[in-house]
C-alpha cells in the first residue's frame, strides 16, 4: 500500500476505509448508470478533523478526492474516472445533527445528514426544512449545498442558496473554513459561502451548514389539475400567484406523456383524474399561520374562480394527506420512471419563467422535426421557469449506442434554443462531467477565466473533483 494511502487509513481506521472492490462498487456508477469510474479506495471519514487530515495527506501528495454524498445527483459530479488513482471520499458517516433552533429557525447539520431523516427530526420538532426532491432518501446537505440543489419549493423558498446561512468547509489544503454562524450582514469581502454551494465539490469538502427552517405546516392542500397546454399552466401560474402567492408553494407541469410512463413503470399509482388531458399541473397551497383560513378552503375557491376563467379544464383536489402524497408520488416518480422506460437524453433547462410555456411547445416540435423518431417530454418546476426536457429514441435502436451518438448532435441544438431564449443549461443539477464541454462551448471568455481562476486560486494542485464543472482552458470558450 502507497505510504500516503496508510497515512490516510490511519486516520480513519477499519470503519472508514476500504480499498474492496465489491464494496466499492455501488458508488463508482451514477444514479443515472450513465458514467463509471474507479477508484484506490473510499474513505469515509467520521468528523471535520479527519476530513482536514484527509485532505492535508492529498495535498502534499497531489492526490485526488472525489467528494460523494448520496450518490443522487444527475450530471455524474460525483463519479471518479477511470484511471483508479482518486480517493472516493464519501461524507456519508458525518450524519450528526448537531442543533435545531427552533426559536431563530436555523439548524446546523453534518454534511452526511440525509434529506429526508433531517425532515423527519425537524418534523418532531414542529419545524420543517422548505427543500423537497425526489432523491431525498439518499440526497445530502454536503450534496445539496455542492450542487445548490432546487426541487418542489423553490417557488416560495429558493435553492440552497437562499436556505444556507452558514457553512464549514475543508479547503483543499487541508484548513478548516469556520463559517457556521448565521450572521444576516457579513461584509467581510467575497463570500467564500457562496463559492462553495454549487462548488461541486471543486473548492472543498463541506463538512457541515447551518440552514434556514420554518414552522412546520398546519395544513396543506394539494390539487392536480387538468389542462390544455402550457399557457393555460402558466396563466393559471400567474393568477395563483397574484391572489394566493404567500400559500402557492408548489406549482409543477406534468405533460401527458410523463403521467402515462409514471402509470406504467411505478407501482402503487394511478391517474388522479378521469381522463387523460395534454397537460396537468400539481398546485400545493400551504397554510403555515395560524390566522389564515385553511388551504383546502383557499383551494376550492382559486380553482372555482380557475374554472370561471377557463383556465382549467378538470381538476381533483386531493382531500387527505394520502391523496396528497399520491399526487407528489407521481410527480417525483417521473425521473425514475423515465429511467426505467428506455434511454433519453436529459436536459435540465431554465429560461425567463414568461417564456417558458412558449418554449415548450415550439422547442418540442422543433426538435422532434429535425430529428425525425424522437419524443420531447418536458417537465417540471414550470413555476421557477425550470424544466427536464428529455428527448427519446426510437424503441427500436441499441439504446447505448443511440445515446452516444446523439449526444453529440441532439443537446446542442436543444442548447442552443435554451441560450437563444436567454437561459441556462443547467437550471438546477450543475454541471459535473456531463456539461463540461457544453459549458465551454455556451459560456464567454469572462466567464470561463474567472471560473478557472478562482479554481486555480483555491486549489492549485488540482486535486479537488478535477475534471468536473470547470472545463480544462484547451477547450476555446466562444468569445
Ligand atoms: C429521483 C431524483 C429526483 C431528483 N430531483 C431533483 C430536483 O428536483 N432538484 C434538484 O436540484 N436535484 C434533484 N435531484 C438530484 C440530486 O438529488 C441533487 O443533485 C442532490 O443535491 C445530490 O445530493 P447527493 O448527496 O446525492 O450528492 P452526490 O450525488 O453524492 O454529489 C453531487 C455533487 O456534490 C459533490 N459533493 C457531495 N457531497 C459533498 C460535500 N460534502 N462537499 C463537497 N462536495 C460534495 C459531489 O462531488 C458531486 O459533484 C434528484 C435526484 C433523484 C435521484
């Protein structure tokens, strides 16, 4: 064994090594089986000190650390490369909670703390964390604040950046960055914050972050509605919004197509409506204060005032928290029941929130003409101007083969209609393997300097998730 390889394993001992390839082997595909790597072994170490010797150990070796939570995020971040000589250093052991504060509405969380255990401890405390996803059984706070994570309630919450009030980080020198208290102003300069979320893992490892909750909910209400195209969504959008904006804390476009696979590939769920319609939305209205009428009340009148104004055509309000979950259930089941209905290729696209019912249905059908045997299935966060838009083969190709050589033609023509819309190519899964050259490509030589260098700055020697968000300077940005 290399010397610093038992530096390393002395750290964190038995517990936190592993150098075993069955063991190993889970964690070196993403969720999506779309990337594979190697890795000389996983280190799973069990606080911010052994992360800073970690670390301190890969600097002065000029190893390299790939930082992995739950292993759930989509653009491959967290998947080494094949050459085997990365560490696979996962958070998941720092599951601690360490502090909920009720009273100022904050906790403090090791990274390692999975989404949905932090839901359930807030929950017995009558807080809650306003972040949801589909991928909250495994996804973590460490993998959350490095992707800056979105999900089902960005509408009334935002991401991860407006939820993090503080972080502790291990910079890739092995120092520990001490940034956990929750200050409202801090006008010391950059905010190094900031760099980390979203940072991929590429500035630091995240060891722990105190996070913004709320008071848990008294009620909610959730509706899946029936309706004719995204305009309809989108003015149904607007109007919920300017009578009930406060209390609308989920508004998601689910397109025909996505509800039959969903039927189809998940068991346990079935289509809340009677007919199928083009288009359905799920709107959750919430009620989180005492004085204000209940959100099922709140429901049945924007709905019936919806139906007054032909903006819905057919609508179920789901009358119990079981219906409720049946409806997020279909909702947060696209991605895996896409996964499970043949390859796509997956683009995580934002554009202005105005402009994207009417890109919805001109990219669409723009892209299933010029490429004749695809299906365009869009779907999502219609609310913050987000949606998946999946192209998918022919059913009667080698699926492998006919993902690889589309690739190369297929997203970046759908990427080039998401910049001419003024949007982005990455709305909420980052960049990780998967957009590197996409991102070289679309993005300005300001841009991409300044992305390098702050990389070069912070980590000189490279080793932090090298060949993951920041594309390599060979690549020529457009100007
Ligand atoms: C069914 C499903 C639905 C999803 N829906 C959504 C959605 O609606 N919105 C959304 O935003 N995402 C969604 N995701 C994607 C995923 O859950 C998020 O990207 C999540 O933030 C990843 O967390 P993780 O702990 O699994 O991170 P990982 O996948 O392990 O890592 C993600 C990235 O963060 C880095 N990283 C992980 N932990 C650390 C750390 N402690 N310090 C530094 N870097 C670190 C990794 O190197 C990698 O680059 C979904 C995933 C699934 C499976």
């Amino acid at each position: 064994m290399k010397n610093w390889l038992s530096q390393m394993k002395k750290v964190v001992g038995t517990k936190g090594f592993t150098d075993s390839p069955d063991e190993m082997q889970p964690w070196l595909t993403d969720w999506r089986g779309r990337y594979t790597g190697n890795a000389i072994a996983m280190i799973s170490p069990g606080s911010t000190e052994q992360v800073s010797e970690i670390v301190k150990i890969a600097h002065q070796n000029k190893v390299t650390l790939v930082p992995q939570g739950g292993n759930s995020g989509m653009v491959g971040g967290a998947t080494p490369d094949e050459s085997g000589q990365a560490i696979l250093l996962s958070l998941r052991r720092m599951n601690n909670i360490r502090e909920i504060d009720a009273q100022d509405g904050l906790a403090i969380c090791d990274a390692g703390v999975i989404l949905q255990n932090f839901h359930e401890a807030l929950d017995r405390q009558g807080q809650r964390f306003p972040l949801t996803l589909g991928g909250k059984g495994s996804a973590t706070i460490g993998g959350l604040v490095s992707t800056n994570a979105g999900g089902t309630q960005v509408l009334r919450h935002g991401t991860m950046r407006a939820l993090v009030a503080g972080l502790e980080a291990v910079l890739p020198d092995g120092s520990i960055y001490h940034g956990l208290s929750a200050l409202k102003k801090d006008n010391r300069g950059y905010d190094l914050k900031q760099l980390l979320i979203g940072g991929e893992g590429t500035l630091g490892i995240v060891t722990a972050a105190t996070v913004k909750t709320v008071p848990a909910l008294l009620d909610r209400c959730v509706a899946w509605v029936g309706l004719a195209s995204p305009q309809r969504a989108y003015k149904m959008l607007k109007f919920l919004d300017a009578k009930e904006g406060r209390a609308l804390e989920g508004f998601e476009i689910v397109p025909k197509s996505c509800l039959q696979s969903v039927l189809e590939h998940i068991p346990g769920t079935r289509n809340p409506l009677d007919k199928f319609h083009e288009w359905n939305v799920l709107v959750e209205i919430v009620r989180d204060c005492p004085d204000a009428p209940a959100a099922q009340k709140v429901m049945e009148k924007l709905l019936e005032e919806a139906f007054e104004n032909e903006l819905a055509d057919d609508a179920i309000i789901g009358t119990n928290e079981t219906q409720a979950e049946q409806f997020w259930k279909i909702r947060d089941s696209i991605a895996e029941a896409e996964r499970a209905s043949g390859p796509a290729l997956q683009h995580d696209i934002s554009v202005p929130v105005s402009r994207m019912a009417d890109f919805i249905t001109d990219a669409g059908p723009d892209i299933e003409r010029i490429f004749p045997d695809t299906k365009v299935a869009a779907f999502g966060h219609l609310g913050d101007g987000n949606v998946h838009f999946h192209v998918k083969g022919p059913d009667d190709v080698d699926p492998q083969k006919w993902m690889e050589e589309n690739a190369k033609i297929i997203t970046p023509t759908v990427h080039d209609l998401v910049m001419a819309a003024g949007g982005s190519i990455s709305a909420e899964h980052g960049i990780g393997q998967n957009k590197l050259d996409e991102l070289a490509r679309l993005s300005n030589n300001a841009q991409m300097n300044a992305l390098r260098s702050i990389k070069s700055a912070l980590d000189p020697n490279s080793i932090m998730n090298p060949g993951k968000l920041v594309p390599l300077a060979s690549k020529e940005p457009a100007s």
